[in-house]
C-alpha cells in the first residue's frame, strides 16, 4: 500500500481509489470501511468512474456510511455518465428491488468485495433462495402516508418516501425517509408506511409513546 498511499496523498485519484480499496476489501491491511471512505471520496471528487460507483455500493450497503438507496442511485447513475458499465448493472438490479412486486426479502446490496456472479444482489445467497422480483423498497419515490406509528400527531400524515435505509446485518432497522408535506422529514419503519390512499385501517393513529419514526434533516441534495 505504500507505494498507492504516496500517490494518493499527493492527489492522484486512481492511487486514491486504489487506496481506498485496499481498505474495503482488506489487501494487506485489515478491512476498514472508515478508513477507506475519505479515499474513495477524494477520487470520485476527481470524477474517477470505478470511485463513484464504489461510493454507491457502500451507499447501498451502509459500509462506512449511514446506508441509503437514494445516494446510492445517485452515485450509480454519476458513475454511468463516467462510463463505468458495472454501475449500470448495479443501478439496474437496486432499481428492480425498489421496484418490486413480492414481499420476501431475499436480495441483498452490492458488497465492497467483488461478486462472483454478474448480479451483485443475487450473489450473496444460493440461486434456489432467490425469487425472480423482490420487494425491498416498494414505496420509495411515491407518496405515502403514515399508520400505526406511536405518535397521533404523525399518523395519517403525507408525504414521499425520498430514502430506504437497509441494514443487511439487522433487517428490523430499515427505515424510509419520509418528507412530509409541511417539510419535516422522518425515518419511519416500513410497517408504518402505506401508499397513500391506502388507508391505516382499524386502530390507525391512536398509540401514544415516544415517536417510532425519527426526526431526520431530509434529504441531502
């Protein structure tokens, strides 16, 4: 790593890169996300292709970062205007899993590690556990109201689902971020999240307690 760190200091973006994922993937040092994040940002500021789409997986997978599929789009389109074809295969598969049209919950976000098949998502589970769509993110994008959270003031509110945060270790984590219509945005778990119009049925909006959804700054632009 040395010979890479020398140049990467002094601003060489494929050294920076190259750094970066010498970290992410443990190359004679141990993995160490934090430590590779400042590296891959220095080279994708420099509009190094492989390190922009390097910043969406972490993104997709909350490596180093808080996760989040809207960063993580974006950096993958960023990295397909560059001419880096694996982004687009990458922004193709999160895509499919916003886009979903089951309930199971069997893909997961591209690893920092290079995957041994051509599907990112897929290569993390055996073949036979993988259903042909997945719903991951169904409502990202959409309008949406809340139900069922603990706070009155908030059920029955609209708004959009501007960000899914997913957390492959810990699936009961997983949030949307909801801006609302007044401004404010939430974290907010997906079982509290309906399309709008939907309805939140019998019992909606009546749990009193400490807010389930968290007040977040919104989306970053």
């Amino acid at each position: 790593m040395a010979a890479y760190k020398v140049g990467a200091e002094g601003g060489i973006a494929v050294c920076q890169h190259q750094v970066g994922m010498m970290y992410c993937n443990g190359q004679g040092v141990d993995v160490d996300f934090k430590q590779a994040l400042p590296w891959i940002q220095k080279a994708a500021a420099q509009d190094h292709p492989k390190a922009v789409g390097q910043l969406g997986v972490m993104y997709g997978n909350g490596e180093g970062v808080t996760p989040s599929w809207r960063r993580a789009r974006e950096h993958y389109e960023r990295a397909t205007e560059l001419g880096h074809p694996k982004s687009a295969e990458n922004m193709q598969t999160l895509t499919e899993n916003i886009q979903a049209v089951t309930s199971e919950r069997s893909h997961h976000p591209t690893t920092c590690h290079t995957p041994p098949t051509s599907d990112p998502f897929a290569a993390q589970l055996p073949s036979s556990s993988l259903p042909l769509h997945v719903q991951l993110a169904p409502l990202m994008d959409t309008r949406v109201e809340l139900h069922g959270t603990s706070r009155v003031d908030l059920n029955g509110k609209r708004g959009v689902a501007t960000d899914y945060h997913r957390y492959r270790a810990d699936p009961t984590k997983d949030r949307y971020t909801v801006r609302l219509d007044s401004g404010e945005a939430f974290k907010v778990k997906p079982a509290s999240v309906r399309a709008e119009g939907a309805g939140g049925g019998a019992g909606a909006g009546k749990a009193k307690g400490k807010a389930k959804g968290k007040k977040g700054r919104g989306a970053r632009k």
